[in-house]
C-alpha cells in the first residue's frame, strides 16, 4: 500500500471552522466522487499545544493507494481538464501555493 500525506493551509480570510467545514461538507466529498483509486482518506486538522505556536498548516491529509498504478492515475486525472471543478472548490478554502505532498513510509510499533 501506498500512502500520499499532504500539508494543507486554510485561505487567510477563513477561520478555522469555515476551512474544516467546507473541506469536510463539499471538498472532501468531491474528491471522493471523481478519485476511485483512494482506498482510504483521512483528514487531519491541527491545534496548537498550550502555550505553543500555531501549526504551519491548518490538516494533515492522507490518502492510501493500493499501488503505485493508483497513485500515477489520480496525479493524472488532477493534471487533466477533468480536475477543473476540483482545483476551483480548493480555491475556494485552501491556500494551494502553501501546500506541499509527500509519499509516507507509514511505521508502527506493537504494544
């Protein structure tokens, strides 16, 4: 399996609750629809720790791949005109010139 960790920042003029809400409400939803190949989608919203800054991004987004095949698709798809309704609803809440993507080796240790 193959795991896809994006770093996500909110649009400046949105609070914390407008960015979670449409991501949760209309974004997260979207992407589901047109990305098959994401078996597992997780967002993760951050809050600072007392007396701690704020984190430099607003969510931690995972999306798991059965492969690489499925990974290679859905960068296709979203460089594709087929994307253009997504790339529009991310400017609507996201900051997209802030975030950045990763592929994750995920680790675990037993208990």
């Amino acid at each position: 399996m193959l795991k896809l960790v994006m770093f996500v920042k909110r649009r400046p003029d949105l609070s914390h609750e407008a960015f979670r809400e449409h991501y949760e409400n209309v974004h997260a939803p979207l992407a589901s629809a047109n990305m098959p190949q994401i078996i597992k989608y997780v967002r993760n919203y951050l809050a600072p720790l007392p007396n701690q800054p704020e984190p430099p991004c607003d969510c931690v987004t995972e999306m798991w791949y059965e492969d690489e095949a499925g990974l290679k698709e859905t960068m296709a798809w979203m460089r594709s005109d087929a994307s253009r309704e997504l790339h529009e609803d991310e400017d609507r809440f996201m900051d997209r010139s802030a975030m950045r993507a990763f592929i994750a080796t995920e680790c675990e240790t037993d208990r």
